[in-house]
C-alpha cells in the first residue's frame, strides 16, 4: 500500500468512524429498548414490532433527501464552490421541513389501521395503535435530523452528528425505564420516550446545522437555485424509490411472516432487530464513501476517488467479517437478551447462525451503494434493490410459505439470497463508473 492510499485508507476510516460508533451506540440502546419492553412479554414485543417495518419505510423517505443533500455538498466542496454549498445547504432545510410535514399528517392519518394491515391479533392491535401514534407525531423532527444530519457529514465533520446520536438515545433509554417501570406505562410509556428523544435529536440538529461555518445561511430564506432544487430531486428519487422498494419488501416480508404465528413473528422481530448491530460497519463505510467519493468528484481526481473506492470497500469486507463471526459465536446469548420464550430464543438462534455467513455479502452491498451515490448515480442501485427485493425474497418467500408450507428458515435462506445477489450485481460495476459518470455529466 503506497503512502498516499494508506493516508486515504486512515481518512476514509477517520470519517467513517464516527458515524460507526453513532449507529453502534443507538443499536445498543435499542437493545435495551427492546429488552425492557420485551420483559413485559410476548405481546407487548408484537405491539411494538408490529409498526417497525412501517416506520422503517417512513424513515427511509428523509434518508433520500439526505443522500441529495450529501452528494451535491461534498462534490461542491470538491469543485471549492463555497455559494453552491450554501444553497444547497438552505435547499436540504427546506425539503427537511417539508417532507416530514407531508410525512407526519400522512401517518397520522392512517395510524387507526397499521395494526390491522400488518396482521396484529385483536389482543395486541390497541397498544400496537396507540405506539404508532405517539412515535408519528415528531416525524417533523425526525425528518430535519436525517436530512441536516447527512448535510454537516457531508463536510467531514462526522462527529457532531454522533454526540447528538448518542445524547438522544441516551435520554431514550432513561425515559424508558421511568415511564415503563418507574410509572407503571407499559408500551406507552417506550412510545413517550422515542416522541421526546426524537424531538430532542431534531432541535439539537437544527441548532448545529443553523451554525454551522460552511453553510453561511444568509439572505431570505426560500430564495433557492432552480438547478440545485431539480438535482435534489434527479438524486433523492431513485433513493427514495430505492427506499421504499426496500422498506416496503420489509413490511410485506414481516406481513407474511407475521402469518406464520405470534412465536415465529416474535423470533423474527427480534432475530431482525439484533442482526442491527453487525451491519452498523458497512453502513458507516457507506457514509464516509459517499462524501469522500463524492469530493473527489468534485475535485475530478481519478487516483483520489479509485483510492477511496479500494480502500472503503478492503475495510468494509474486514470489519463485516468480523461482525460475522462474533454474530455467529453470540446469537444464542442475543437471543436470550431480548427475551426469555426458549422456543423464541432456538427459533432466533438458528437464524442469525445462519446470516452470519451472509455479513461480507451485504457489507459489499452497502458499500457499493454508497460510492454510487458519491457519484450522483442513483439509478442503477434502484433497479438492482426493486429486482432483488421483489423477485427474489418476496416472491420466493411468498411461494415458499403459501404453496410449499415452509418455514421460517426458508424465508431467511430468501433473504439472505437477496442479498448475495444484490452484492454481485453492485459491485461488478464498480471499476467502470467514474467513466460512466463523467460521460453523463459532460452530456
């Protein structure tokens, strides 16, 4: 390794670091999240588990505006075009606004049937209910903490948003415990604490992005550039396809599990939730690639961007092949964390043993995504996640239970072929973008 791509290997895990340990902390917090609800039982873990895909769904819709946000900073950064960096910076606070008003009247709305449309039993869908209710109403908030948190890593400054990370979901957990155990509030009281964290991670956000030196928010407000605004838009909807393609395979694909029964929807709830945390590497390398690719677009330096690509993906296949093994020698002690139901626990144990294997698939995967994005190419990624998402594990999951009676191993066999698939199919290309992206940009 030349001296030059060690110092680019060091950036890109300087960068990526932060944002790693932000996700691991909050993943460990849900953890605790989902243990203390977990120890009120079986229904109360379905009654949170139930609107988890839909939130998912709900939150993958600010993360492509965010993604927009990023790509036309960082590359601006790159090309020292320190107007543009403002505009886009005041353009990214308009849609955060925005997307999480349109968002929040939108789950609001519909919050009296989620229960119903993701199979909740008449026992758990009242508490199911009044959850999705108190985690809509800071969506507003939600949705200016991803955007403006994506916007400040853009400029390398990746530590900030983890401070704010870690503080939110620090108060999370505390408030757990006085309003679940302390007042006796049960799932309500886990809804009461995600509403107000949220609300606190949304302001702090807010305050630092106001602040921030790079983005020098002078002049009125709404007054934006036409082009930035339509290259929002061009970058965050294949995202957001991408998105909602993928989040709503989720819904569909814990709607059909949720079929299966309460014990297996319960082991697959919590199998899901505690594979979290072993992915967390890639997705902080997926970050940091996406900035510094995207930087060094903007400074149109080949050797710089071909460097970070082999150094961003080398580190993400090292640290999800670690997150691997540990996820395979831990599953059983993961499992009996999160709850104590022995069949759960077996159910949940042999599952995750099995997507051990799968964690150096989907690090490449992710990773992948994140160097097209730091390239403006947002296109591609869609197709290959829609045809992964859709063909592969729901369609085949669909058959597997509805025509050939199978299990819950098989389903997670589909997911996990989902995922290999959509690892070869991304990172292939790899090598020939940079090419592609300027032959699009000079056309």
């Amino acid at each position: 390794m030349s001296g030059r791509t060690k110092n680019i290997f060091l950036s890109v895990v300087v960068v990526a670091l932060p944002t790693m340990l932000e996700q691991i902390l909050s993943v460990l917090m849900q953890y605790v999240d989902t243990a203390m609800v977990g120890r009120l039982g079986a229904n109360a873990t379905a009654a949170v588990s139930t609107s988890t895909t839909i939130t998912w769904l709900i939150g993958s819709i600010p993360v492509a505006f965010g993604v927009g946000a990023m790509t036309q900073i960082a590359q601006a950064i790159g090309a020292g075009e320190h107007h543009k960096i403002s505009q886009v910076a005041r353009t990214s606070l308009i849609f955060a606004v925005g997307v999480g008003v349109v968002l929040e009247a939108i789950c609001l709305g519909v919050c009296p049937f989620v229960a119903g449309w993701m199979g909740a039993s008449a026992e758990v869908s009242p508490a199911a209910t009044r959850y999705f209710f108190w985690i809509s109403v800071p969506i507003v908030f939600k949705s200016v903490n991803i955007v403006l948190a994506s916007a400040i890593r853009a400029t390398k400054d990746t530590k900030t948003p983890m401070y704010i990370g870690v503080g939110a979901n620090i108060l999370n957990v505390v408030l757990d415990y006085i309003f679940i155990y302390s007042l006796g509030l049960g799932v309500d009281g886990a809804a009461y604490a995600t509403c107000i964290s949220a609300v606190f991670s949304g302001v702090m956000t807010l305050v630092v992005f106001l602040r921030h030196p790079e983005f020098k928010l002078e002049g009125s407000f709404f007054s934006v550039d036409g082009e930035i605004v339509n290259r929002m838009w061009r970058l965050a909807i294949p995202v957001l396809l991408i998105n909602v393609a993928s989040t709503s395979g989720y819904v569909v694909f814990a709607g059909l599990v949720s079929h299966m029964g309460t014990i297996m929807f319960a082991a697959h709830s919590i199998a899901v939730g505690a594979e979290e945390l072993f992915y967390i590497g890639g997705y902080g390398f997926k970050s940091a690639a996406n900035t510094m690719v995207g930087i060094s677009y903007g400074e149109q330096n080949y050797e710089k961007y071909r460097a970070v690509c082999r150094s961003s993906i080398i580190a993400t296949l090292g640290i999800m092949t670690l997150s691997g093994m540990l996820l395979f020698i831990f599953a059983e002690p993961l499992m009996s964390f999160f709850t104590n139901d022995p069949e759960v626990i077996s159910i949940g144990t042999t599952v995750l043993k099995m997507v051990a294997f799968n964690e150096p698939f989907f690090g490449l995967y992710i990773i992948s995504e994140g160097i097209y994005y730091g390239l403006g190419m947002t296109k591609y990624p869609f197709i290959i996640e829609c045809g992964g998402m859709w063909l592969v594990r729901i369609l085949s999951t669909f058959i597997g239970i509805h025509f050939f009676g199978m299990g819950l191993i098989y389903v997670w066999c589909c997911m996990i072929a989902d995922n290999v698939l959509k690892a070869i199919f991304l990172t292939v290309p790899v090598k020939g973008l940079w090419r592609r992206s300027c032959v699009t940009k000079h056309n």
